[in-house]
C-alpha cells in the first residue's frame, strides 16, 4: 500500500565435518576421527563487521546504549493512516526484541517529525536549543544540520551502575581518595558529578551501563516523497531502537539504511528491515549490557556472522 505524506507541519521535538583418515593402528579403524572445518569463503565476519562500521554503530571506546525504559512513540507533522502505521511498525519491532511499549496515555520519548524543509528545522533547533544534540559526535553535526539526508536523527542517553542503578550525586562515604590515599588527594568532583558504589569479581563485567531515554527522528516530507511508507517505518524503527551515526552517503549494503540509495523504490515489493538489521537488533538486546565497548561490538560481530536470532519472530512489514 502507497500513502500519501499529508502535511500540516508541528515544530516541536518534545564442514562440513570430515571424516580423517584412519590412524596409524593407534586407533581401531572402526573409530572415525571428525575435523570441522569451513571452507573458504563461509567465514562472514569480515561481513558482519563491515555492516558494524557501514551503520557507525557505537563508539570504539564506549559502551553502546539501548532501549531498557518503556518506548513511547509519537509522529508529528502527519496525521492519519501514515502515522499510525509509523506507530504501529516501530511497536511491531520493538516488542519482537523485548523492548516494552508503553500505554496510549504515556508521555513520548521517541518523536518522529515532518517537515516540509529539514534543513530549517534543524537550524531552528541549533539557534534555540544547540544542546538537544550534545552527544552527536562531532562529525555527524554537519549530517544533522547541513545534509540533504531525507531522514536524520539523534539520541539522549544517560549513564547507570551495573544492572540499572542510579549513580548518586553525593560521594560515598567510604570513598575519600584515589590512588595513593596517603597523599590525601580528593576524588575531583562538581556540581555535574556523580558517583557510583560498586563491588565485583567478574573480569569483564563492567561497573556501567548506558540507556537511550530519548530518540528523535526528522524526515524531510519533499526529500522523501515517493518512498513508501512501510519501508520508512522499518527505516525509522532502526535507527530509533539503535544508537547508530551513519556518514552521509556512506554505503550500509544489507540493510533498510541504503533504502534511499536505491530511488526509485519498487512500489510491488518495498523495502525492509534485511535479515542482517534484525539479527542486529536481537543480538543488541540480547547481550549484557553491562560489558566494554570491545566485548560488545565483538559479540554483535559473532551474532551477525552466524545469523543468530533467538528473538521471537519479527512480522514483515505490510
């Protein structure tokens, strides 16, 4: 089905297994002795790891976020059949990876905005309110002001203790220094500071965790025209249930995100979330968040590689 984006504009963001031959006698001849093996070419971690850094996902040096509140969508700037099918396939997406959608009456922290000029939009927000885009990385503030992307996006995160816990504005008493406490040098701290007890044994736990707790995401009406509307809500479901930055004209290959390298767009088969995209989103929620940015990105890469995805099954788009 094609809808037409309709418009009044709102301008708020609220092996094989081998047989080997017989041993030398050591071994009955009866006993065979199996070596697994892949041949050349099966290996597809060069392409998982390929599609990682196609859609920028994450940061090198710190852990990735995810969705652990209830998501709360909400689409301004079209009414209708297009938003609600917007709605319904992001819920649709979230919930067949666990995330939690919450009632009708909830307050939003997902928005999806129309706008005739996505240009101007993002030039409003930079002149009123420059910090709504203060984790983008540095590189992709050019993308979110100054592109002609037909979609872009951006995230607020916030930093926990391991397994959810608040961090704390006061220091704990117990805390007084660092390093060599006989020195008596205090823990720096500031009005911004806040301070985490924690205790473990684990080697590769780590003591935090980052969650997304607000995702916004701006479509420019004229630079998407023509894109079918199933294929821009599985679009939007990606990028606002995953903290990734693509570059502007980057290539992402398998994935919904080269949806508009490919215009014009089929109308009797539109595209979707790849098996690739959905793979990536169950591994995402389906790893310990608690764990460094290394172990996180290497266990998306093995998730992908093998086309893991124990998730319940995700409904096409309709």
């Amino acid at each position: 089905m094609r809808t037409r984006l309709a418009l009044p504009i709102v301008a708020l963001l609220a092996a094989p297994a081998l047989a080997a031959p017989p041993g030398s006698g050591e071994a009955p001849p009866n006993d065979e002795i199996l070596v697994e093996g892949s041949r050349e070419g099966d290996d597809k971690t060069p392409v998982a790891r390929a599609y990682l850094e196609a859609v920028e996902f994450g940061f090198l040096d710190l852990q990735t976020a995810r969705w652990e509140d209830k998501i709360c969508p909400k689409v301004l700037g079209v009414e209708g059949l297009a938003a609600q099918m917007l709605v319904e396939r992001l819920s649709q997406v979230a919930a067949s990876v666990g995330v939690e959608v919450a009632s009708a009456d909830c307050r939003p922290n997902i928005s999806v905005v129309f706008t005739e000029d996505a240009a101007d939009f993002m030039a409003t927000i930079r002149r009123r309110s420059p910090r709504r885009l203060r984790e983008a990385p540095a590189r992709q503030r050019d993308f979110l002001y100054a592109s002609q992307a037909p979609v872009r996006w951006w995230y607020s995160t916030q930093l926990f203790g391991s397994g959810g816990r608040a961090l704390t504005p006061s220091e704990p008493p117990f805390i007084q220094c660092q390093g060599d406490c006989s020195g008596g040098s205090a823990i720096p701290s500031g009005p911004n500071t806040k301070f985490l007890s924690h205790y473990s044994s684990s080697r590769i736990a780590a003591p935090t965790e980052r969650h997304i707790k607000a995702a916004s995401v701006v479509v420019d009406i004229n630079l998407a025209a023509g894109t079918p509307i199933t294929a821009l809500a599985d679009y939007v479901a990606l990028v606002a249930l995953a903290e990734i930055w693509p570059r502007e004209g980057a290539s992402v290959g398998d994935s919904i995100l080269g949806l508009f390298e490919a215009m014009p767009v089929s109308l009797e088969r539109p595209p979707q979330l790849s098996e690739t995209d959905e793979v990536f989103l169950c591994g995402l929620y389906k790893m310990p968040l608690d764990r460094p940015a290394r172990y996180q990105r290497g266990r998306l890469i093995s998730a992908i590689a093998k086309g893991d995805y124990d998730c319940g099954k995700m409904p096409p788009s309709q």
